[in-house]
C-alpha cells in the first residue's frame, strides 16, 4: 500500500481546519489515534458535493429570473431541502409547498404562511415577500 | 465557567461521534473507556446498502450500526444503566435537558448538523444523527462537548433547539440520554466475546443481501452498471457519495475499519489473545483496501485516472474488501466460539 495516500494531507482543507481524529496504522502494525486535517480523497468528493449544490443553486437563481419559480425554490435548494423535508419543517403537506414554489401563488400568501418560512430560513419575512435573496443558513454567520 | 453546577467536562476528541460520546460519558463515571472500546463494544462496526434510503437524494451505504446501536448496547451491559427520552414538544425538550444539566449531569443529544453553527461551513448537511455531550449553560449558550472537535464549544439555545428537531431521515425527535454507570458491577471484558459474535453475525449470516459481506458485494455489482444507469455525472455523484460516507468525519478511517482493529488490538491485550492480534492486522489490511477504493473513486470524480482506474477496477477493490473482511469474520467468528 502507498503510505503517502494513507497519510492526511497537512495543508488546512474544506473543514475550515479542523483538526480531527483518525485512527491510522503505525509501522509496527497497530492502530492509534491521529489528529490531522481531512485526507486527499475525502477533501475531492466533499468539494464535488458543494460544486454540485452550487450548480444547483444558479440553476434556481436562473428559474426565478425567468420568472418560473418563486424566491422560496430557492431558499429551499440553497438549504439543500427538497420540497417534502421543508414541508416538515413548516408542519405543512408536501403539495402544499411545491404549490408554493409557484410565483403566483408564492405572491398571495398570507402573513402566517411566510413567517413560517421565515423561521425555517432564518430570514425576515419582508425578504421572502421582497423576493430577497439571502445567503443559505450555513453561510449567514 | 463557574457559575453553574456543571461547568466542566473532561473533552476528549474523537473519530467518530456516538462512540466518542458514550466513551466520554462513561468516563466522567470514573471508568477509562476508549472510545475504540465503546465503539467495539457498542458493536458499532456494520455494512449496509440501502439504495432505498436517499440522503440528499443519493442511496445510503453505511459502514456503522444503525444510529442509537451503540448506547443502546451499553444500556444493555450490567451496571450500565441508559435513560433515554425522546419528544413530541420543543419547549418541553428544552426545559428537561435543563432540568438534567441543574441537576449537575452531562447530557447526550442527538442532533441535526445541518442546525448547528459552530460546525465547519463544508459540513453542514442535512445529517441527522450526530451525537454530542451538553454537559452546562451560561446564559443563551450550552456548553457543548462535540466529540469530533478538538476543544468543547459553545451553541445558542435556539440552534440547539432546532438541531434536536430536524426533521428528515433519522429524525432525533429531541432525544436526549444519560447515562449511570455503577464502578464496582461495570466492566467491558466480559463482553467483549459476545460483542465480536454480533458483529460477526451481521457482517457473515445476514439473510438480507443489503447487509454485510453480501452487501459490499451487492454495491459492487451495482456500482459497475452506473455510469450506464444514470449517465456520467449522476454516477460520479453516487460514487462521491460512498466516498463521503466512508471518510467523512465521524469515521475514524476507512469506514471505521481502522477503529474496530484498534479494538480488537486492545482486547487481544486485554484477554491476552494473540489471535485477536492477528485478526486486528488482517482487518488493517480490509481497511487499506477500503483507502485505495476511496482513492482511485476520487482519483475517477475528478477525472484524474491513473492507468488501470475504472469502474470495473472499482468494483474488484470493492469484492477484494468483501473478500478480505469475509476471512477476518470467519476467523473472529470461530474465537467467539470456540474454546481458549
């Protein structure tokens, strides 16, 4: 086996630099504890799960310029939802939301309704009502 | 961190979340357990594929015990006594968990990554079953013992409160657990034979063909007919997929391969048998297999192949894994059983 590629790489990676604990095989064939950044391969795939989640993003961004979709489709992609995981977090039925992507039913909604997309994306509901696009959860602190 | 009852905890970091809470739990107890011994203990090694499942939309392989497997096997062991409470109401929730840290315990959660601030940018997915210690509260914030980081942190009370409610696969539903340990009944040496048999089981006798050595030779007959199924792209992202779910944090390594040797090599001290010893080098062996898979997948995500990378390959390094963990099993299988 290639020692270099079990070994985690030293520089900071994706993880913002933390250092973890991983358990590694000494020489005299034993396993022991280990703390170091995220290992090579480990750092490619979380980075191609992001590009992918990017991608989905500008994808709704471009949806909701065309007019096709309401602000709310893209709160939910760029929270990594899926129309059935935010209609649990709204205490809602799953076609109720997907009604809601649809900007002319997303313009009449009622305050309660918005508030309570509000909380979920820790937004205000003056954004969602604006049509506001604010930073997905994991990037707003 | 002197103003209340339960300001301090003795934080040691781990690889993986549930063993590393249960390790340091039983330790405030007065009792030196690594988490390599909970987690073998706890039974924690396993593999599934459950295409079934979807996780972002992707097919579910894991590489460990269902989440809750492994306090619930130590809620099993004598002189080991788990209180464990799930929630239908958040307040109510919230007021037990600070009911607990009043009452000057440390508390196990599980919780939703997604929810939780203090966790790096990259990993916040929408994963449910993360484990963690809130052992204080100062003001709006709980003291947090997160195993897989370096130092304990601290959460606002309201990412708390969410993170115990996420909703989705593996919903926690607010639970929260504690756990008792009485010093002079409690030991993990009398169970360690018995633990390695139920790994066994399951990785060798399961009858599903989701499960166990079946399982990864399952997955590899699956993972050669992707690129064909679900086009290039769709592929690549299921086989990242895997990769993540072998190596992210909370693994330890090569989908726990490597932690679950250091437990064998700990019990082979232990009980002072050398099979045991050997059989942890063989599982070091699958565990390097699993890396080169994890590897040479990478190595094909980001279209950088080496001579000899394929999909075909691919599935060979998974059967060679399959086949090595098979005779480590059997092998583990006929100690359990057999005489000493």
């Amino acid at each position: 086996m290639a020692m270099d590629s079990s070994h985690p790489s030293r520089e900071p990676d994706i993880n913002d630099g933390l250092r973890i604990i991983n358990y590694r095989a000494d020489s005299d064939g034993r396993c022991r504890r280990h703390q170091g950044y995220g290992w090579q391969p480990v750092n490619i795939v979380n980075h191609q799960a992001w590009q992918e989640i990017e991608k989905q993003i500008g994808a709704a961004k471009r949806r909701i310029a065309a007019g096709t979709a309401s602000c709310l489709y893209y709160y939910m992609i760029a929270n990594q939802m899926s129309p059935a995981l935010l209609a649990r977090y709204t205490d809602q039925p799953s076609w109720l939301v997907r009604l809601h992507l649809r900007p002319f039913v997303f313009k009449r909604l009622g305050r309660a309704t918005l508030q309570k997309y509000a909380d979920v994306f820790q937004v205000a509901p003056a954004d969602l009502a604006a049509g506001e696009l604010k930073a997905p959860i994991y990037q707003s602190r | 961190m002197n103003d209340h009852p339960c300001p301090s905890f003795h934080h040691r970091q781990s690889a993986h979340c549930e063993s590393g809470v249960v390790a340091n739990l039983i330790y405030r107890e007065g009792i030196d357990l690594s988490e390599a011994m909970a987690f073998g203990v706890g039974r924690g090694l396993f593999f599934g594929y459950f295409p079934f499942i979807r996780i972002n939309g992707l097919p579910l392989v894991t590489y460990r015990g269902v989440a809750g497997q492994i306090i619930k096997q130590f809620g099993r062991l004598p002189g080991c006594s788990v209180h464990q409470q799930r929630f239908g109401d958040r307040d109510r929730a919230m007021a037990e968990l600070d009911g607990a840290l009043a009452a000057g315990r440390a508390v196990g959660l599980q919780t939703g990554v997604f929810w939780l601030p203090y966790f790096p940018r990259a990993l916040r997915f929408h994963f449910n079953a993360h484990n963690l210690v809130v052992y204080g509260k100062q003001g709006d914030d709980y003291l947090v013992s997160d195993p897989v980081f370096p130092e304990p942190v601290r959460c606002p009370a309201a990412d708390l409160a969410r993170a115990r409610f996420a909703s989705g696969a593996l919903a926690p539903r607010g639970k929260m657990y504690t756990i008792t340990v009485d010093p002079a009944v409690f030991s993990c040496r009398p169970h360690i034979e018995a633990a390695i048999g139920g790994v066994c089981r399951l990785m060798l006798a399961s009858p599903l063909p989701l499960i166990g050595i079946k399982g990864m030779r399952f997955l590899a007959g699956r993972l050669v007919r992707w690129p064909h199924r679900l086009g290039r792209e769709r592929a690549v992202l299921h086989l990242g997929h895997i990769v993540r779910m072998q190596e992210e944090i909370g693994t330890g390594g090569a989908g726990f391969r490597f932690m679950f040797a250091a437990f064998l090599q700990e019990s082979a001290d232990l009980l002072g048998a050398e099979r045991l010893s050997d059989c942890s080098k063989a599982l070091i062996q699958a565990g390097d297999g699993w890396r080169r898979f994890a590897a040479m997948a990478a190595r094909i995500c980001k279209e950088r192949r080496q001579p000899g990378d394929s999909w075909e390959a691919l599935a060979d390094q998974l059967r060679g894994c399959a086949a090595r963990e098979e005779t480590v099993f059997q092998d583990l299988r006929r100690w359990s059983k057999g005489p000493r």
